[in-house]
C-alpha cells in the first residue's frame, strides 16, 4: 500500500508578459478574539429626556381621531402632554402617527380632535394659534 506523500509546491502563475509568478500559499484566518456571538435580549428603554411637544400649548384636547385607510383610530392625549396610541404613549404627534401607518407622518396634519359646535379641527391649528 503506498501513501501519498503531501507536497506543497508553490502554485505559479505566468502573466500576460510572460513572467512567472510564485503564489504564496493562504493562511487560515484567525478567529477574533474578545468577540461574542450576538444575542438578541430585550432592550430597555430609557426614559425620554425630551418635553412632549404638546405639554408647552394651551387648550390641548383630552383624545385626538385620525382615519387612515378607511379605519378610524384614536390616541389619547395624557396629562403630561405625551400622546398614547395602541397601548404605547409618544413625545410627539409624528411618532404616534407612525405607530398608526407604519411609515413617517406629519402628525400636525394626520390627527385632529373634535371641537363643540364646530367639528372636527387639524392639530396644526392648535399648534398656530399657540404661536
């Protein structure tokens, strides 16, 4: 029964000009040292250091009403001026409105709230007549 022997010979390779080139052979790549395979592990979230946008206005309404696609959704707006929408509670009204979409909205104009004897009014219009 004869082995074979392993022989590393040199690969070569010859250019277009016609040199002759000696390949060195690859080496193994070390593994990364210190590094850990990713987990996934719930985050916790932080406390926002922001001021919810609509604490610094006058006459803020307790719920606001949107439509979109045909279905009515509704956000309540907490004491605080932070806006809760699908059991989750935003600083503005562009993240509550996102959390309704699924996409960036301008909350100002999405949401609106119900005024006595005049119907339903934007959120912009509040934002205006506090500037």
């Amino acid at each position: 029964m004869t082995q074979k022997k392993s022989t590393t010979e040199p690969k070569t390779t010859k250019s277009a000009d016609g040199k002759t080139w000696v390949m060195p052979e690859a080496k193994p790549k070390a593994a990364k040292k210190g590094k850990k395979a990713a987990t996934k592990t719930p985050i916790e979230k932080k406390p926002s250091k922001r001021t919810p946008v609509l604490a610094s206005l006058e006459g803020v309404p307790k719920e606001l009403v949107a439509t979109y696609k045909g279905a009515p959704y509704s956000a309540t707006v907490n004491p605080d001026g932070t806006i809760t929408v699908n059991g989750k509670t935003f600083n503005s009204p562009s993240r509550a409105g996102k959390e309704v979409t699924g996409r960036e909205v301008d909350g100002w104009t999405f949401w609106s709230y119900e005024v006595e004897g005049q119907g339903l009014r934007r959120l912009d219009t509040l934002r205006k007549e506090n500037t």
